[in-house]
C-alpha cells in the first residue's frame, strides 16, 4: 500500500518538533528570533533549476555543557593542537593527521573513546599515548567539528557535512547516556530538519553520502532522504496512479543525447534534473521509493531515461575510445544491471528505442544473461507499435557501421520465435517496420552485405505483403556501395521474388543498372514470359467470343439477324487468322522458356 503523503508529513513533523525541542546549542545565522515553537517552513519545489546554486541550510553548534573550554585549535601542517591551561594527554590519529587532545573532554562524551583509552593494557598506554582511528566517517574534516563541539567551540553544520557528521557521532557513541545534549542528538534533529524542509539540502545531503555509503545506508540517511524526494515529488497531483491520462506517453528519449527528452506537462517533471544529479545507488533507492509512492508508471520510466540520457552523455566518448579512464567495467555493468531491474513493468512506461540503448549497454558490459533475454522479448513485443527511426542504435568503433544492425537481427528473431509460438496478425506491421529500418541504415558505407542479408532473412517471406519496399532498400544500398563484387549483389538480391514485385517495381528492376546482369536478364524473360500468356489468355478469350458470335449468327439466321452469306465468310476468315497468330505465339513461347532454362542454368 503506498504511504500517502499526509502520514510521511505526520511522521516528520514529530521529528521537526523533537529538532525544536533540543535546539539548545544551536544558532541560525540570518535569523534575529530564538528558535523556540516551530518555525513555519515553505516548501521548496524548483523547476528546472540545479541543486548546486543557491545557499544552503546553516547553523551553529556547542555543546550545552562544556567541560573544558579551549583557548586556541591551531593546526600546523596535520597536526592539530588544542590549547587550554591543561597540557594534552591524548593524541589521536585520523588518517594522515594528529589531534594533539585532552583525554577529559573526548571521553566524557564519547563511549567508543572511552573505552580506546581506558580499555588498553598498562603496555600499551605505556608505549603509546596515540590513538587511531583510520575508519572514522567523513575523516579528518568531520573529526575537527567532533573535537570543537567536545571543547565548547561554534561548530558550523551545514547540509554538505551533517551526514557525514551524524554517522561519526554514531561511530563514537556520543549518546544521551553520556551527556544530554549530545552529538548524536543534536545532529539527528538537524538532520532531519533538512530532509523535511529542504529539497535543495536532500541532495546535497545525498551527495555527501557517497563518500560514507556503507555508514549512510547503515543509519537510514540515504532511504529518509530518498522518501523525502520521492513525497515532495508526488505532491504534484498529475503524478499519482490516478491521473486520468495513465495511458499517456509523455516522452520520446534516445539516450545517447540528453537533448531528446521532451514531455506532454513539465509541472510533471520538474524534479528530474534535480534526480538525474544522483548516484546510481542513491538514484536506485529514489526510484524505489517513487514506485512505494504511486507514481505513475510513465513518469517513473520517464525519470529513469533522464538520468540514463545524462549518464550515457558522461561516458559516450570514453565508449568511443573503449578507454574508460573514469568509470571501471564493473561500475559500467553494475549500473546497467540496476537500471534493468528497476524498470518499470507497465506497458507503455518507456520507449523501444530506451530499451534498445540499454540492451546495447547490456551486451557491451556483458550483463547477466537472463537480463538480456528478457530485454530481447520485451522489445520484441512492442516492434509492432514502434516507427523505423525508433530502432536505431548507434555503435561506438569507428570501424563499425554507424547503428548496430545485429542488435535489431536478435530482437526480430526474438520476436519471430514468439510469433511461432502464438501467430499473430501484426506480422505485417513488422515486415514493414524492418524494411523501413533497412532504408535508413542502407546508406551506411560500413555496412556489411552480411550484416543487411541477415537482417532481411531474419522475418519470414509471408510476414511482407510484397517485396517493394525491400527492393527499395536493396537498391539504396547498392547505390551506396558501388564496389561490391557481382558475386556479393547476387547473394544479396537473391531474396527478391518477380511476383512479389508491383509492376512498377518490376519495371525500375529491368532498367536498373545496380542490379546483378542475372537478376536483370531474368526479369525480363519473366516479364516476356509473363505478357505471352496474358497474349495468350486474350487470343482464347477472343477466339471463344468470336466463336460463341458465330453460333448466335448461326441460331439467329432464322430470326433475321443475320441474313448476308458475305458477312459469314468474312468471321470465317478472322477466325482462321486469330489461329495462326494463337501459333506463332506458342512458338514464340517455347523458345522464351528454351532461353529461360539456359540463363538458369
């Protein structure tokens, strides 16, 4: 059942009160009044507009009891020292650099701290007054805010930085149990103060989270925020299920340029620019929560294709080069893979030529097998709604033809076991659309006369009405590769059938120059084969007219129809002439079909 957005509001307006309620140590810059009774908060829904400008949510922390106050944090160089009237007595490494600390005001606030320096051996604490901690969210950047909240300091948390924040609070434990007031606390309200109030900061919140992927996934950042986006993007009524126009194809995308997508309402799809910003795995987890939501079906493929479009426009010429010097082949796979499963099911939620890009991603990373299939029959079940210029796939070697015709011959001969299967009307739809396809790619220079052959041998002969559009394709690519040798042009005009032509097509063929000298000469002896039994066929019909005109002048001499003996012996005389021409065709038959045999052979 999809969490309607009153109770996502519910539920977030409890955790807005409870960031009010603990909003000692907190200070708003720009903001005269205390912060005490909640805050009145507009919604900001941007369209068309990048997460990265504007200015983003802020404020400033101290603990609400400082045990010991410093005087100065100076860093120099990566070491940090912390200076108060106490000499430090605890030194802890984050990474590359040292806090020169005390051990007071860390453990009285920390339990994972407590127990590093208390825990340790008389040897140890002998050896070594230094602490490491190399697995510590959001590094050495994170832990200087940790250790000047612990000392009494301002520290300025922002959108960019409280994630990575509250996960280090969690990591060292800095609970109620130790103080109240605490970090954990106090970064949970602020936290989530932002997901509810702010879609700007959801994104920069998310974008700091790929640094500490595993700790924001381990602490709900990353599936809060994405509840956020996915509820703030269903309040526009037009998205839900319910939408009189859910049959609706609003958009039109080829991934290789992001330029194509077009919509039918943009207050649809205000937030896909923002969306497409993400990270797979924080996009995957934002489409998730979409589908959770009841958004409709079109608009989720829709967004899906975005962010595809976009994603592909970053690494197309990597592709090109098949050097990937930003993205593994694992991270290529992986997000293919994840792009698949997430796909929406409904029928019409996203384009052939969308599903065509990412099986041709699929083949390239090498995808699980059975994720191709089912990409390979689901195309194949929508070939008979789609238009030519839907099945174009771009190739990315520049030795290659410049669309990859193997890609379509996989999907018709998908589509041909399926019809086997359970016939169905819609076979025609198909011929036409594969010789449509076979127009547009014919031109290509790189295209081989196998890769053409296969793909017009892939539909059976019955599923083309006539062979006129095929010829038309045929004749293109003749044109186009004038050096193909005669072997090749006969192998590759030897689909085409003389009663599967139009006259009109028949006629073009006899006086076609690009043909095989063959298939040339063939046509005409089957053009003349053809008009002698039509001569034929009119000399038997006129022979029988005359013959049966005969009869009635005879039956009609008794009624006065025909009177004159002149007039008989002159139809005696056309009748004997009608059968030496009816001769002289028979013989001219013959020896059409003599010469017939002789070419064919």
């Amino acid at each position: 059942m999809p969490e309607t957005p009153n109770l996502f509001v519910k539920n977030n307006f409890s955790l807005c009160s409870n960031f009010y309620a603990k909003m000692q140590g907190f200070v708003f810059p720009g903001i005269d009044r205390p912060a005490t009774g909640m805050k009145s908060v507009d919604r900001e829904y941007p369209a068309h507009r990048s997460v990265s400008g504007g200015r983003q949510s802020k404020c400033v922390m101290s603990p609400s009891n400082a045990g010991m106050v410093a005087e100065t944090i100076e860093r120099r160089n990566k070491h940090w020292f912390v200076q108060t009237k106490v000499a430090s007595d605890l030194i802890i490494q984050v990474g590359d650099s040292s806090f020169h600390l005390h051990k007071l005001p860390m453990v009285m606030r920390s339990g994972h701290l407590n127990r590093l320096v208390f825990q340790r051996s008389d040897a140890e604490r002998e050896t070594s007054s230094k602490i490491h901690m190399d697995n510590l969210p959001g590094g050495t950047k994170v832990f200087e805010l940790v250790v000047k909240f612990c000392y009494g300091w301002k520290a300025d948390l922002t959108a960019a930085n409280i994630a990575p924040l509250y996960c280090a609070a969690h990591f060292l434990e800095m609970s109620e149990d130790f103080e109240e007031g605490n970090l954990i606390s106090k970064t949970e309200a602020f936290l989530s103060f932002l997901i509810f109030s702010s879609w700007k900061d959801t994104f920069r919140i998310l974008k700091s989270c790929e640094s500490i992927s595993s700790w924001a996934n381990e602490f709900k950042i990353t599936k809060r925020s994405a509840e956020a986006i996915a509820w703030k993007a269903c309040t526009n009524v037009k998205a839900f299920g319910s939408s009189e126009n859910d049959n609706a194809q609003c958009f039109n995308v080829l991934p290789n340029n992001a330029e194509n997508l077009k919509f039918e309402d943009e207050a649809d799809i205000w937030w896909f620019e923002d969306v497409s910003s993400l990270r797979i795995d924080h996009f995957i987890e934002v489409i998730q929560a979409l589908k959770c939501k009841g958004m409709r079906a079109d608009l989720v493929g829709s967004c899906i294709a975005h962010w595809t479009a976009k994603w592909l426009a970053r690494i197309t010429s990597g592709l090109e080069r098949m050097t990937l010097k930003h993205m593994t082949h694992q991270l290529l796979r992986v997000t293919a893979e994840c792009l698949i499963k997430v796909l929406p099911t409904e029928e019409n939620s996203v384009t052939c030529n969308f599903i065509l890009h990412l099986l041709k991603l699929g083949f390239m990373t090498k995808i699980n097998s059975e994720l191709l299939s089912m990409l390979e029959r689901r195309i194949a079940l929508m070939l008979d709604q789609c238009r030519a210029p839907d099945l174009l796939v771009k190739n990315y070697g520049g030795k290659d033809s410049v669309h990859d015709v193997g890609l379509i011959v996989r999907v018709v001969v998908s589509y041909v076991s399926i019809v086997l299967s359970s016939p169905t009307p819609n076979m025609f739809a198909v011929g036409r659309l594969i010789d449509g396809y076979l127009t547009l790619v014919a031109k290509d220079e790189n295209l081989t006369v196998n890769s053409f052959q296969s793909l017009v041998e892939a539909l059976p002969k019955d599923a083309r009405y006539c062979d006129d559009n095929l010829y038309r394709a045929i004749d293109m690519y003749l044109k186009a590769h004038p050096s193909l040798t005669e072997e090749k042009r006969m192998s590759l005009c030897g689909s085409l059938e003389y009663h599967r032509l139009s006259q009109e097509a028949r006629e073009h063929v006899m006086k076609n120059d690009r043909l095989p000298l063959k298939i040339t000469t063939r046509f005409i002896l089957l053009e003349q084969v053809n008009m002698t039994r039509s001569m034929t066929a009119i000399g038997s019909n006129y022979r029988r007219t005359k013959t049966q005109a005969i009869v009635r002048v005879n039956k009609g001499l008794g009624k006065g129809w025909m009177n004159s003996k002149k007039e008989i012996n002159l139809m005696t005389k056309e009748v004997e002439t009608m059968r030496v021409q009816l001769n002289d065709l028979q013989m001219c038959k013959l020896k059409l079909q003599n010469q017939l045999k002789r070419c064919i052979i």
